[in-house]
C-alpha cells in the first residue's frame, strides 16, 4: 500500500478488557483478515483528536519517506502519540485489564476500513467523546508528557494542556 492509497478511521468508545493478550489478538485476528492496521490506544492518554490526527499523518509520512523508527506502523503511530523514541514509554498509551476509554486507529484502504469498524464495534461500546480533552484527563496526560504545573501557568491554564502535548509531538517530529 502506498501512502496515496493509505486512509485511517478512528473509533472509539468504551471497552472491558477481561485479558489484554486476548483482546490484543481479536484485534490481530481482524487486522490480519481485514488487511489493514489497527492500534488501540489508551483514550486518557491521548489530548485530543487533532493530538491523535497529527501522530497519524506524522507517521504516515515517515514510512513513505523511510524515516520510521518502528518496523510496525501500529508501533510507530505509538512511537508519535508519546512523543518519544523509546518503544517501552510508548506501549504505556497502549491498553490495560479493566474498563477503559479506548481509541482505535485503522489504517488501511477506505473499503478494508469499513469491514475492520464493523468487527471493532462489537468490541466497545462506540462514544467518539472520548477523545476530546476534559478535567479527567488532565493529571494522565500531564503524567505522560512530563507536563508542569508552571509549563501549565505559562501556557495560561489546564485548558491548555492540548496544545502542550501537540508541541511535544511537533518537536519530537522535528527532531526524530
């Protein structure tokens, strides 16, 4: 698949996670039969759709121009939602045991997207909301980005936090 012919859809809702390895491999099962890409995400952890957005087409665009850290494109769009290069930090936006918000990004073509979303839906309970910033993400997103209080205070307020991790994620783009 060249990036031309490459689109991504995401979904997301919430999910109860009974085994991490089995959900990991429901989602292989339709990757692999669906032939496309999907990576799910912790959604408290991650900003917001234009977070989420960027990440993609950053890691989109370092495959086609050979610059991809990862070998798996679902790892390299991990790699661009933490913003950071070590694979081990990443795989903390990944899924956990237990009741979550949870985001599915699904790269492939538009008609091998559309079969993958139909399987994905039987697997959450379908609420595009929980992508978008609200207060309870606030301490997990600035855990994970190393957010201060005072980088907070001199962006001008928590309302901000969005912004401050879309600037890590350019930064790390820009010094990959």
């Amino acid at each position: 698949m060249t990036e031309r012919t490459m689109h991504y859809e995401l979904l997301a809702g919430k999910a109860t996670i009974e085994s991490v390895e089995v959900f990991l491999h429901d989602l292989d099962t339709i990757a692999r039969s669906c032939n496309v890409s999907i990576q799910a995400v912790d959604a408290m952890k991650v900003a917001d759709k234009q977070h989420v957005d960027d990440a993609v087409r950053q890691s989109l665009g370092s495959f086609a121009d050979g610059h991809n850290i990862a070998t798996n494109l679902g790892v390299e769009i991990l790699l661009h939602l933490s913003a950071c290069r070590q694979i081990r930090k990443a795989l903390k936006l990944g899924v956990h045991k237990g009741e979550m918000d949870v985001l599915f990004v699904v790269v492939g073509n538009t008609k091998a997207i559309g079969r993958s979303a139909r399987r994905l839906n039987h697997l959450v309970v379908v609420d595009p909301r929980v992508i978008d910033y609200r207060e309870a993400k606030r301490g997990p997103l600035m855990q994970t980005f190393n957010i201060t209080d005072e980088e907070v205070r001199a962006a001008g307020g928590y309302h901000r936090i969005p912004e401050l991790v879309r600037e890590r994620l350019a930064l790390f783009d820009a010094f990959k």
